[in-house]
C-alpha cells in the first residue's frame, strides 16, 4: 500500500473509535467463531453486554461479483460454561451498501442474565431460510 493510499484509510481511526463509543454496554471478551458462506463473508464480529444480555454485532460482506439479494440469515449460538443446552438466535443483515463493498451490519441480543456464564459464541452464514425445514412437533 502506497502512503498516498493510506492516509484515507489512517484517517478513518479516529473515526471508528468513535463508533464504537457509541454502541452501548461493555466490551465482553469471549471466543469467537465465524462460519461464512459462498455469498456472504462474516468480516467481524464483536459482543458486548447489556441490559437484555449480550449484545453481537458486527459487518458481513456480500460477494462482489454476486448479483441480486443475498438470502439467508445469520444464527448466533452462545454455548454456557456449564455445557447446557446452547442458546441460539437468529438475525439478518441491515442493507447492503451498493458498489463493490456490498458491506451491512448485524445485531443480536443473546438473552442471558449474567454474560459470565457463557463460554463462546458462533455466528454463522445460513443460506436457507428455517421454514424450509419442517417442524415435525406441530400438530395439525
């Protein structure tokens, strides 16, 4: 990268020290894993703790040369200390910026009373929407 090139991005910094003072909670420091697709690439993930649990947020990548939307949707699973049972939430993502970025963010709440009980957490890319599995416990 030539210095011309990085001063754009050397001036961003300061920038996106901003944002994240804007994001509310604390930072929570546990283990992150990402799964992502041939469509959509999960850049960063982050957890934080709030009023409601924990807070995952974070920026995936459309594919640059995908066209159209991208479907899907993101599973977020916290796995406890204690090895019960995971607890998994979906999400989606914010619109795509346009151009060759094709950059959205994410945002989910695990809800868990106390943060310090959970062990790790997982986000991955599901390509396919949940309702095309069926339920077999729901009764006609």
């Amino acid at each position: 990268m030539t210095a011309v090139a990085a001063r754009p991005l050397l001036a961003m910094v300061p920038v996106l020290g901003l944002l994240q003072g804007c994001l509310p909670g604390e930072p929570v420091r546990l283990p992150v894993t990402r799964a992502s697709g041939r469509d959509l690439t999960i850049w960063t993930v982050a957890t934080r703790r709030v009023e409601e649990g924990l807070l995952v947020h974070g920026v995936v990548r459309g594919a640059p040369l995908a066209l159209g939307p991208i479907h899907g949707h993101l599973h977020v699973v916290a796995t406890p200390r204690d090895g019960g049972a995971p607890i998994v939430v979906d999400t989606n993502w914010g619109s795509m910026s346009g151009g060759k970025s094709r950059l959205a963010d994410f945002y989910a709440t695990v809800p868990v009373a106390d943060t310090r009980t959970l062990a790790a957490v997982s986000v991955a890319y599901v390509a396919t929407s949940d309702a095309a599995t069926p339920n077999l416990d729901i009764k006609q």
